[in-house]
C-alpha cells in the first residue's frame, strides 16, 4: 500500500506545486523591470499584490493558446512586444500613449496614470465593447446629463446655512461630488497642469496634475476620453477573477438603501450558502460549472460569468453588458419599467418631456424602452442560469412573485406621489410646478424616500429573493408608514 | 529523517484521501441513476451539489454503524431498500406516494417535488419529532390563525390607494404575502391542478401545479399535510452540516429589525470569533467539541447541538426543539414573557381574551405559559454551554443583565402603550375600541416599531451580548426617542 | 522525475508539519497543570481554546530569541520563573496577587480572576504603555467625568415612564449601563465582597464577588486599579494576532451609527479586497508585509501594525496609541477637530467652559488640541502607509476630499444647531440655558443624531473610502434631511 501513497503524495503535491511553478514562468520586460526596481521600494504594496496574480504569471501568448472556454483574452491577436512577457507596469502604463493625456515622462518613459478600458482592450477587446453598451460605462453621463437626478444630487451635496428662520444651500464642492455620487459613477479625470512632488527616496519628481482624482467609478471618464474603470471590479494589481465574481465587489456601489441589492443578497439563500460554503469553492475556475466550482450563484454567475455545465454545455455566455439577462429595471425613478433599449438613459424623455423612464403617474415611455419580446428573451437567458438549480416551475413562480412585487412596489409609490401633489397643488409645499426643486422640503425627501429606498428594497428582494429587506427592512413596513406619515403631515396642515 | 517524513507524507495524504475515498463508496439505486441520466443535463447544479455531499457518500446501512455520538441518523431501523445505496433523488422524491398530493407520473416513477418532513423521517424520525414540538414548525399556523398577527400581517402587505385626501387599502395578493411573511412562515403548498410544460431537451412534460411554490418557510404546509421544511436550514443538496451550524443560515429569517438576532451576533464578541477564526474551525464534526472544533458558539451550537468535551462528556444534548435552552421570549408581542407551554400560541389568551401572551398593560397569560421550575431548568441547560467557556460568576452576571434589560425594554414599551391609549382614548387615532385597526394610522406605526423593533433589539442585544443594538443601532436611543415623539405628536395635537 | 517528487513532498510537509511540533514544545508549569487537571472538565473549551494558541506552545525564553522585527514581547528581561514554561493558566492568574483586590484562594493557589494590562506588561511592558496614553484606556473616564456626556448616556438608559400626559424618566440601573454605554468604554469592576457557589463536580467553593462583571470594555477598571482590557481586542484564550489584526475585532464597538467605521470598512474597497481575498492572506505573520501577507488594510494595518516592505524596511512601526497616525477627530462632539493633546478628554474645557473640544458654535479649544505641525506629522505617518500600495498624488487627493468632507459635515451641523438654538429661544423646546437636558425632548434628539451619527458617518466615510455610507445610508442625505425636518417642525409651531 505504501507505494501507492507515495505515488499520490507525489502526483496531489505535483499539483499544488504546479500552479507556483507556472506563475515563475512569465518573463519580465526590461521596461517593466526598471518601473520594479524604483516600486518596489516605493510602492511595495502593489508590486507584490501584482506578483500574486495571473497578470504576472502569464503571456499573453500563454493565455491565447489555452482552450476557448477557458481563454481570459479575447484578442485574436496582440501586439508582437507583448506576447512574450508578464503583462507588467509598463506593458499597460505606456500603451497608447498618445490618446492619453495624462502621459508624462517617468524615468526613462512615457508614462500615463490611468489605465483605461481602451488600454485594456488591448486583450480584451469583447469585454471592452461589451461594457460599452453596458448602462455602468455610461453611469456618470446618466447622472450629469439629467437635471433631475442632477438636481437631486446637488440637494445631497450641498451644504446649508441657516440665517434666522431661512435655510440657504450652496452649490456643492467638486470634492464633495466626487466622494459623494461621483465614487461610483464616475469622475472627470482631466490633466489640469503639472505637479512637482519632493519623494524622500527618489529626489523631485513631476506628474500631472488630475482633477477628480483618486476615482474608480464604473462610469470614470478619463485622459483618455474613454469611459469606465476595470479597476472598479477587476481590483488593481492582483486582477483577481475570484475578487471579480465575489460578492463584495459588487457591494462597494450596490449596497445603500438607494441599490440595496448586497443586502437583499446577505439575506437571501443563495447569500447564505455563498458565506457559509465558499471556503470549498473554486472561484477562479474557467470556464464555471454550477454545483461542481460553486453551489449558489453569486452576482457574477447570474449576471457575468460564462456558465457551463459537467459535461461542458454552455448554460450562460460571459457577458459585461450586465442587462442581458436583466428584462425590467428595479430602480427605475420613479416606477419600474422596461430596461432602456440604450444605456444613455439620460436621452430618455417621458410624455411631459421630462428626462425619466416613466411619468409621474406611472406610464412608461415606452419607445426608449425595451418590447415584449426582447424581455421574453432576456428573462429566457435568465431563467436558463436559474435552471441548472431550479425546475421551471419554481423558477416561473419566483418571476411571478417580482412581477406582483414591483405591481405592489408601483402602486405604494404612485399613492405617495398623489399625496405629495396634494401637497403641492394645497400649496403645503413647493415643487416642479412653482419652479422649484422636488427635493428640497421635509415632506420631498419623505416622498423620495418611498421610490428611492424603499420601493427598490421590496422589488429586489423579489428579484434575489432576501424577503426580509422586502417586509420590515426597509420594504413593505416603510413603504406603508411612509403613505400614512404623508397622510398624517398633511391633516394637520390642512386644518388650519 | 527522510524515511520518516516519507511516512507522515503518506500518513497525511492518506488522511487527505480518505474522505473522497469513502464518498465515492456509496453505491447509487438504478432508480436514482435513472433520474441522473437526465438531471445531469437538466438541473446540472443540483446534482454536482449533491455529489459533494454526505447524502451521495455514505449509505445508511454505513450510517447506522457509526458510534451513537457520531450518528447522524436516529432511526433504529431504516427500509431495507434503503439501507445499502446512497440517498439520492429517487429515495427521497418517491417516499411515501400515496400521502403526497404532489406524486406525479415522471419518468417510470411516482415522484413528488415536496420532500417533507415526514420524507426526512424514515432516517432521523428523533429530529422530526423535536422539530415538531419547535415553534418554528408552527410558524404558519401562529400567523395565520392569529387573528390580531393576521391584521399586522394584512397592513403590511396589502396595497393602498389615494382618493382625494383619503387613504384606501386593498387586500394583500397572495404572492404578495408568500414573499413577504409566508416567506420564512411558510406558505401551504396545494396541488391546483396540472401543468404542461415545454422543455427544449425532453419535450413536452406535466407537472402538478402547486400553490405557494417555491418556499422553504420553517412553518410550510406540504401537500402531505406535514409542517415545516428540512431544508430551510437543511440546504438542497449539500446538506452540509457546517451549512446548518453556521449563523448565515439562520441570518436569513432572524436579521431583519423586527428579529434583529443575527445583526446582534455580528457585532458579538462570539460573532466576531467566528467570522475572524473559523477558517481554522471543524465545522462538520459530530459530536462537536467547544476550544477544539470550535471557538466561540453561533447559533446552532447554544440552541441545537450535540456538545461535548474533550473527553467525550456531553455538554449539550441535540436537539431540534430550539426552545429547549430558551425561558424567556423576547420578541414576545409586546412585551418579554415566559416562553409558551406549547408551540401553537395562537390558541394562547391573555386576560382580555385577545390572543396574545401578555395583555396590552403587560400582564403574563400564565397558564399558557411555563412556570418557574421549567424556567430555572432550561437557564440550567444553557447556562452549562456557557460553561465551557466561562465562570459560574460570569454567566450568572449576563443572565442577570439579561433580566433588568428585558425590564427596561418592557417599561419603555409601556410608556409609549400608554401614550397610544391616550391618542386612541382623546380620539387622535382610532384603535380596537373604535373597532379600527391598531396599525393603519401613523402615530400607530410608530408605536408599533417600539415593540417590533426596538425592544427586541434591546433584549436581544444583552441575550447575545452585542452591545450596539441596544445601544444607538435600533435599541435603548431608539426606544426613548420613540417615546419622545409620540408625546411630541400628542402635543401639538391636544393644542388645539 | 520521482524521486524529486518525493523530495518535494517531504520537504511540503516538513513545513506543514514544523508548526504544531513547535506548538507542542512548551511546558507547562506544576500550577497551571493544577489549573488544568480541574478545567479541563470545569471549563473545556477556553481550555482547548488555549491549547490552539502561541501562548500555550512558546515559552518567554523562546519568544525573546526571535529576531527583533518578528518579536512579539517587548520586555527586556522576564521573570526567570515565567521562562521556561508555557504561558499558562496560573502563569497570568497568579501574577501580582497582592495588588489585585480580586486575588482569591482557589485550589492552592491565590488566583485573580481579572487579568490586567499591568499583568499583562510583565511580557508586553511597551504594548501597555503605549495603550495607557491611548484614548480608549480611557474610554470609562471620558465618559463618566464628562457631565454632558453623562447627561447623553443617562438619557439613553434611563426608563421612561408615562403619567396622564407627562413623560418622566428614573436613573438607569447599574446592570444598563454596563449593558449599554460601559459595555465598550468599560465597568468598573470592584470586590463587592464574596460569593459561595455550588458546582456539580467540585462542591462549594467561595469566590470574589466583582461589580461590573462580565466586562471587557477598551477602559475598564480593574480590581488592581488598572484601566483597560487588553482581551477586549486580544480576544482570550487563544490570544491570536489574525483576530486582533482582523476587521471583525474593531467592528464590536465601533460599528453602530454613533461610530460607524466598520459600516464604512465594509463598502470600502480595503474592505471589499478583505473580504473576497483573507483566504489567501498570512494574517499572522509578524512584522506583516503589505502585498505579499495581505493585500489591502484592515484597521489594524493602518492604526497598530509593524509593516514593513519585502526588503524588510520598516513602513510602520507597531503601536499601541491608536491615534499615532489621526490627525483629525471626525467623532468629535459635535464638530470635527485636531486630536486632543492629552487622552483624558474630560478634562477640555471650550470657551464657554463646557467640557467639549468645541463650542456649539465651532469654535475649538485649541490649548487641549494638537497643533498644525503635530497634525502634519501625525498626516505624514499615514501617508506612509497609503504609499505602500498608492502614489502621492493618489493619497493626497483622498486627504483634500477629507478634508471637504469634514468641512460640510460641520457645516450641516452647524446649521441643525442653529435651528436647535432657534426652537430653544422661540420656548419651543427647553435646552441647557432654560436648565434642562439638550437630550429630553424629541426635537433634541433629532438634532442629536445630525452630528452623532450622520456627521460622523459622512466623515468616515471619506476617511476610509466607503462613499455610500457617507451618501444615502446615514450619510449627507440624512443631514439634509435633517436640516429640512427640524426647519419644517419649527414652522409648524411657530404659526401658532
């Protein structure tokens, strides 16, 4: 029996051993190694976060030649001076670097600041057009673009002063926009001059100087001109793919009472089994099989990942157009709705002309949105992923319980928005029909609360199935306090 | 040296080995392979899922041999059909036929979708009758049959209306109720009728079509007439043991503000153990022994399982009757009472004839309820799991905070009691005695937060020794502003 | 090709195995096996829990030897009878007997049941030190000598009672506020007297009967006249550094909405990398290197660890005074400002001699404050670690949105106060210049939460980059609201 162990202690260890091995083996480039010799003194961190992860490990010549359902890199091909060496500092802080406005010399470089996805796409270039019609890349245009969500931005924004009984608000700083809503949807990085900077190591040193930086907003513009931040999921410098497909990701920008979709997923089922199972994962596999790698689905796996089965089926396509399998939006303002056919939701007009999906009673504006049959087909690729669990019929009856859910949700925001009308038309309060901002009363923020907190919660958690952030956390329990305080504020008033 | 390190090489990997070695053991019934010969397509995550497990691994011929403290079956006997294939699809979905509505012709089988507790029990019959005895197998009928919970229930879910200046409210939907209460009480599952559904793979196929489905509420009624849903903690189909013990399990009806019992435990001493350590923990083991399998109790250690010492002592019986260690409700309604006699307290009444375990002043309905001796043994009985870990005196000391925690939380929702009865009796609002309900104005809601809410969080939060929640996290703050503010809205409202 | 095989696979597990050998070379001394030969049954899991640690398994003889950067003791020199054995049971128990009030006779042995930092310092002298200048070993003091802050706490747990129509509200008991407030800024723990407890398997004994027990608050006082809880972070009886290194240890005190850091850490992109990736992380390893051991910041990175980078250069030296590397207080009451000099706050006095860093108005009182340059030292320390993985530019331009940040937080602050001053001079409310409580009245407590949680979230949610803590969830969007709320409340009665 004993040789037989010694064999398999020697073919397991073989395989444990085996991955290290294959990451030793990406040569380095000389311009790459002359960034290590300055950073890894000056930025240990990340020198040795880039270390640990594929990006050093592997060519890109390596990567092409792995089977397609495996392969991480969708080029056909890649520029001669990459394919043989790790994919290190400089093989991405020189590309292109004549559209990136933020080059500066560095050393002995051209080097810029900001890798964008049109440097990445370089490797990925699917993934890039991909994310492009995908609604995050244009997410800071959604907000900038659209007085009302711009309006009511500022009213989170900016600061009030009281004088006497009035309550003055000023404008917002650009920092505080840019540590507010622009975190995650993206800030303007612009090259606003030069910066010298005095390094006790290195000696003077000049940079460029950017505006609305640090930013890794998903919908970033940057020196480039190009829109989004890979970064935002693919964290930097490890690149992981099981950070990307993990839930805590999508967290960062999706956790608030505004997209509360983290929490709903903390509490929902799948959410349970991820925590309490995921030490037994395999979380980097390529491709990703359901029940063998993983046993409940995190974001990525409904909303990203390629999917197959044991026997290598193809259950879902990679995707980062995030709305392919997404046939109605939970968080529409006001009401839910359609998805947008496009993903510059700010060219959406309703039938007053106002720039949002629906009216303020409700009706969707339905040529920018998305038909019967394009949902069909979305909720179909849906209801695929939710198959390699689940029977139809269960499947079915959770997508009946959403569509009753938003119906539910809708109705709850549509008796608030008649009491802040009444509100408006008693004269009790000021809004778009005086010329005033919806945003900036007591009784305003009450209201918007029902659509922007509590409405969302209680569709998402039919969505992803948390129902409690749908009942006591922030659901149904609000949406009704919220109707009756509405009611309460408004008797009062009235009876004077 | 080298030969000696050879052999612990080979003694280790042989451990290693050995668990997959005996999983691959079991053999698979022809009735079984016959469902996988599909489902390996079909539902491609479930299976791989159950492969993983311990119910694919080992048979229960195999089980019923294991030492009594490592059992995991309590049955004496099991069929013999049983007894010598793993537990697979066919053993569990074709038990017992005649007794499930839902049995449908499928394939040459009678299978059915719902597996029941009854199911479970031709293994674990010990654990199906604890259960049975468990509040939580109760949970539907103690809503539903609860006339003044029902009225709660209904003002949470149903859907209102604005006309004019007044506020209508429609009856919940059905899916309404099913994802929102009935989601964690459980809905009834009926047999409506049959379905045909159109697979792309097998063609066309006839399922029943069952009411309330999907739901794993801990309180379901399955078409076997049977209560409750093993896989609410249970997991499909893993059922991984370290699953059930973890505390995320539990998390998914027990975080939400209104049971804040998971929220109290992230920010314990003991959660923080667990979520900082138990990479290093054996979650699986049975029996499960505190500072060596583990370092700090979640949930399932206090209330449900098998512990002992080193020495193989046992220092906590199993148990499925979750109430065992337990001697004071704390999210009683509304006020912390003795824990009910038995597990269906909607037959309870207290002194007004309402059904409810304390009168609105605050008064015990003590014949429903156990007594002091029944008291001090279940205190006994917990108080011997804290002792591995802790004194006597430190023990004795939280159990005593406990106490005076339970008193102000009680007194606090008595203050803000006998200010609703003031609005109610000036005619402010409208309560039972105006034959309206006592949660559909505003001033209500907020009256019903304090005890939903925030006398739970309090409790709670000194039952589990995670001080913030009582604290400024929906605790002792929030339960006297609450307080405040109802005296606030009287005011203004007595005026005039 | 085998026999290297082989060759690997021994030396793989000479590794694997190298550690628990050394864990299992510890004596224990005569006393503690005395401890042992008891508890082992009396209380098994901290026992086992112990057993799993480094101070069961390294001798004070040979933690001195350690290189000095790995070196955990930072005594010089130790008693020679603690030595030469594990740091066992009575090696900690026995220490010091005749200045700990709580010594009792147990067994043989004179045996504390509170072990102390004073205890603790016979090994970690520096650790104690530099804890005793630190904040939180004050944290009980700066409560309890602090009248307005008193005054904050009383009313928090104090139990209400309604009579007619009045609220009144009785002194907390003493077991609140070790449940509530003391619970994290610590107890004091007295000998009250003695106690007599039968035990099942050891007959009667006496033991100390202690106030304030159970309790591990940061400031507690101890029965040796001692302030602080080393165990409050160095989590008993394993003592391990992944958990006092880990997030979770922090999160027990400082997660709710009055200090919401870990709410923040959590939607942080640090916390995010934490999370998906601690798996992969050497959380133990001392000195700890960024990138290579773990590859984003927990609390402990940035505020306690000794860092260094891959070529063993120190980027962080080990501390115990937590506020080393703050500049800026972001909890302050109620505004932001420079650190104080000394830990006892309770001693500041503002220019209206209130003991608060701050007027009402904002002014601060900057004899008891840091100066610019003690503040740009303290700034720089930081930036140093940020540079390990971020470039200057990057970290600057966090530190300037911080900066605005707590500009707008004040500001908003100071216009709910000047509302609040408002409501007091209108006779709305009663506040201190009428001699009463800024805490009794619903309105107050309103204004409360505009700097006690949502200035502090919004705060923290720049210093530690979780945006959406700092927006929609208890953030600037709770500020505003704020503001509109107590202005609508004002107007309302005001007409009258």
């Amino acid at each position: 029996m004993r040789p037989l162990l010694c064999l398999l202690a020697c073919l397991c260890l073989l395989v444990l051993l085996s991955a290290p091995a294959a990451r030793a083996g990406a040569p380095i480039s000389e311009a790459t190694q002359a960034c290590l010799d300055c950073h890894n003194e000056a930025t240990p961190g990340i020198v040795a976060d880039w270390k640990r992860g594929r990006m050093s490990s592997k060519t890109p010549a390596q990567a092409l030649k792995e089977p397609e359902a495996a392969r991480r890199v969708s080029a056909k091909s890649i520029p001669a001076k990459l394919m043989k060496v790790a994919v290190g500092c400089a093989e991405c802080h020189t590309l292109n670097p004549k559209t990136h406005a933020d080059t500066f010399e560095h050393g002995d470089a051209q080097v810029h600041v900001v890798v964008s996805p049109k440097d990445c796409a370089t490797c990925h270039p699917t993934e890039e057009k991909q994310y492009g019609k995908n609604l995050m890349a244009h997410a800071r245009g959604n907000l900038i673009n659209n007085p009302i969500y711009m309006n009511l931005a500022d009213q989170v924004n900016g600061v009030m002063s009281v004088k006497g009984r009035k309550v003055a608000m000023a404008k917002p700083h650009p920092a505080s926009e840019a540590e507010s809503c622009l975190y995650c949807h993206g800030t303007e990085v612009k090259v606003l001059g030069k910066v010298t900077r005095e390094d006790p190591n290195f000696g003077e040193m000049s940079f460029p100087k950017l505006s609305g930086w640090p930013n890794r907003g998903v919908g970033r513009k940057n020196p480039d001109n190009s829109l989004g931040s890979c970064s935002a999921c693919h964290t930097r410098h490890q690149f992981a793919i099981e950070m990307a497909r993990s839930p805590y990701t999508c967290s960062e920008c999706h956790k608030g009472p505004d997209v509360p979709v983290y929490k709903v997923y903390q509490v929902s089922k799948h959410g349970n089994i991820f925590y309490a199972m995921h030490k037994q994962w395999d979380m980097a596999k390529v491709p990703w099989t359901p029940g063998k790698d993983f046993s409940a689905p995190t974001c990525a796996a409904c909303h990203a990942s390629l999917l197959v089965d044991a026997a290598g089926n193809q259950i879902a396509a990679r995707s980062h157009q995030m709305t392919d399998r997404i046939w109605v939006r939970l968080l529409g303002l006001i009401y839910s709705h359609p998805m947008p056919k496009e993903p510059e939701t700010w060219k959406i007009k309703n039938a007053g002309g106002v720039t949002l999906a629906t009216t303020l009673g409700g009706q969707p504006a339905s040529k920018f949105l998305i038909g019967p049959a394009e949902q069909a087909k979305r909720k179909a690729a849906m209801a695929k992923v939710c198959g390699s669990c689940h029977s139809q019929g269960w499947v079915q009856g959770q997508f009946a319980r959403l569509e009753q859910s938003n119906k539910d949700a809708d109705a709850m925001v549509l008796a608030a928005t008649r009491l802040m009308q009444e509100a408006w038309d008693q004269g009790l309060a000021s809004g778009p029909a005086q010329g005033k901002s919806p945003f900036d009363e007591f009784i305003e923020r009450v209201w918007t609360q029902q659509w922007l907190f509590y409405a969302n919660s209680t569709r998402f958690a039919s969505a992803m199935m948390g129902a409690d952030m749908g009942v006591f956390d922030q659901g149904r329990w609000e949406l009704g306090k919220t109707v009756l305080q509405m009611h309460d504020w408004i008797k009062i008033r009235q009876k004077k």
